[in-house]
C-alpha cells in the first residue's frame, strides 16, 4: 500500500533562472507541479511559492510585469495558471515547439527506415531457414530412400 500523503515532507520549491535553454524551464516547471500535487497547496499559495523560487532576472522580470500591470489597469497575475502561460511566453521561444515537433519527425523517418531494414532482416533469414529446412527435407527423403 502506498502513502500517498506528503503533507508532513517539507519540499523545497526549486529556484528559478533565467536561461535561454526551454527544456530548464520545462523541468522546473514539471518539479513545481509536481510539488503542488504532492502538498494539495490553495492555488492563492501556489502562485506564491512560485513568486519566492524566483531570483535574478526573473524577480525583475515579474516586478515589470506587475508594474506595468497597475500602470495600464490591467488584472494583476494572482494565479499559477496564469503566471505559467506568462512564463512560458516570456522564456521559451515560440519556434522551440515546432523545432520539437521536426525532430520528432525525423526520428518517425529514422524509425521508418529502421522498420524497413528490420523487415527485410527477417525475410531474409525466414527465407535462409525455408532453405534450410528444404535441404533437411531433402536430405531426410534422400535417406529414406536409401534405406529402402
């Protein structure tokens, strides 16, 4: 049976950088989630911790946003749905997905090519053991009638 309450663990929400690779924020942002799966965190509570794990460019980044936010009158982010589309935005660039999605398709190629070789190995050896068992048969029959 499997003790699925974490409540009593104490994890540390993982601090935030700004990097120009996507998939460190893509990690960090599955560790986070994971997280506030783990503790059933209020959602006020989530976008808080999150707030916290942030430093260097990113608390700047998030202090323009929020200024620029009551400057023009516009809702504040308060939620970790929102704040996740913004950071997203913000810090994977929007040819990363399709850069993704062709390289999935060239594996699908890849994987299509070796498909193919693969077939052709086993036809192949299907085709080696027909032989081989032709001339056993052969040779059985040879023998049979040499007994005879």
């Amino acid at each position: 049976m499997l003790d699925w309450d974490f409540g009593i663990i104490k994890l540390k929400i993982p601090v935030f950088h700004r990097k120009n690779v996507p998939e460190i924020y893509l990690e960090w942002k599955n560790k986070v989630e994971w997280i506030f799966r783990c503790h059933n965190y209020l959602k006020p509570k989530n976008f808080k911790l999150i707030v916290i794990a942030f430093i260097d460019y990113t608390i700047i980044w998030l202090d323009r946003l929020v200024t620029n936010c009551r400057r023009n009158y516009e809702r504040q982010v308060d939620t970790w749905e929102k704040m996740k589309s913004l950071i997203r935005r913000r810090f994977v660039p929007s040819h990363y997905y399709r850069e993704l999605y062709q390289r999935l398709q060239s594996l699908s190629q890849v994987e299509r090519v070796l498909m193919s070789i693969s077939m052709r190995w086993n036809l192949l050896w299907f085709k080696l053991m027909l032989r081989r068992i032709g001339r056993l048969l052969w040779l059985d029959s040879w023998m049979t009638l040499i007994m005879i």
